[in-house]
C-alpha cells in the first residue's frame, strides 16, 4: 500500500534548540544548562513520542514539542507562511495489519497462516510490490543462498527459483565447505546480497529463516 501523505520537516531545529539553550544558559548557570538539555532528551526519548517514526502520532507530537521549546528559547521561525515548519508531500509504504501469508500443499488443503509481527517479520529494506503480493507461488528451499564458485559451493545447483519464492537460512555454511573469509570479504553472507542473489536467479520473493540473534 503506498500513500501520499503531508509531510513537515522540522529536524534541522534539534541543533538550533541545542546550541540555543547552551548559549541561553551557559554565561548564567553550565549546571543548569545541562539540566535542560537532558530533560529535553529524556524527553523526546519517552514513550510518549513512539519512536517519533515519521508519519506517525509520536513523530507529530515531536514536532510540537520542538516548535514550543524553539520558541520559548528564542529561535527564529524562517519556515513555512512563518513557522517552524517545511511541508512536502511524502510516498510513504506499508503493509494492512491483517497482512498473512498463507501455506498451502498440493492439494489446496491448508497448512497453516502466520500473522505480520507475530510469526514474521517484513524486511525494512522495502516493500513488495503488487507482482508478489495477492498471489501465489511455489516456495524452493535454498540453503543459506549463496554461491561461492571458487571452491565449488552453490546452494542454488540444481534448484529452480524462477518465478518461485526461496527460503533461504541467515548466517553462513559449515566453514569446512566454503572460504568463510573470503565470503566475509564479499559479504556474500549478507542478506541484501543473498536477496539481489535470489532475484538474479529469477525469484519474485525471499524468505529468511533467521537465527535466535
């Protein structure tokens, strides 16, 4: 699901707040002075802001709470019609909370459904796109997914990816099959380059069994 939403910038005030409240304050009281700076972080950083994700509540109110302390210390507004603000509009990327993914076996006979934040997780790298979601495809087991032609290693031999999604393993083989530095050094271990890997073969989606880290 993508959606345009408005959007207000105000991050370049943390600075300006900061260094205006050491100014405020330092010629008077460096005690009190970082008393009010670890009170504003403590709370931008409370539960009351939610992470101050953008889009979100907590990321508004953050906002706010930046305008109302830029004002009391005195930082001039030059944003947006004389506020604190820059407003553009943003594409934003998400998944409905009733997102599933359905197994089911050759007969049609149903398997199981596992529930977005409760038995998976999406990857924060991006969002599915309409050729994957609401359809179905095969799911190929690929080992840990990558291919290591120097020392003869390939979990994708013989394996058909295309148009199929792969289940691959986090981590790295046994280190007795493959040149684990080498590996290291090409971050073919790494789950960006093990999904790029997957797509070259001709996959349309990737699931990564991840260890207990």
């Amino acid at each position: 699901m993508r959606t345009r939403l408005p959007f207000k910038i105000f991050f370049p005030f943390l600075l300006l707040l900061s260094t205006q409240i050491l100014f405020a304050q330092v010629k008077t009281d460096k005690k009190s002075s970082i008393t009010h700076l670890k009170a504003n972080l403590q709370m931008l950083a409370s539960d009351e802001f939610e992470g101050r994700e953008t889009t979100t509540r907590g990321e508004r109110l953050a906002s706010l709470f930046y305008c109302f302390r830029a004002e009391k210390y005195g930082v001039k507004p030059y944003g947006d019609n004389g506020t604190y603000f820059q407003n553009f509009d943003l594409l934003t990327s998400g998944y409905a909370i009733e997102s599933n993914i359905s197994l089911v076996d050759e007969s049609n006979s149903s398997l199981g459904n596992f529930i977005l934040g409760d038995d998976f997780f999406k990857s924060g790298k991006g969002l599915s796109d309409s050729t994957f979601c609401k359809q179905s495809t095969g799911i190929v087991f690929a080992g840990y997914g990558i291919t290591q032609k120097e020392n003869n290693y390939d979990d994708y031999a013989g394996v058909d990816v295309e148009g199929k999604t792969v289940l691959i393993l986090s981590g790295e083989p046994p280190s007795d099959k493959i040149n684990a530095a080498g590996s290291k050094k090409m971050n073919l271990f790494n789950v960006d380059a093990k999904v790029k890997l997957a797509k070259e073969k001709g996959a349309v989606g990737v699931f990564v069994i991840v260890d207990d880290g």
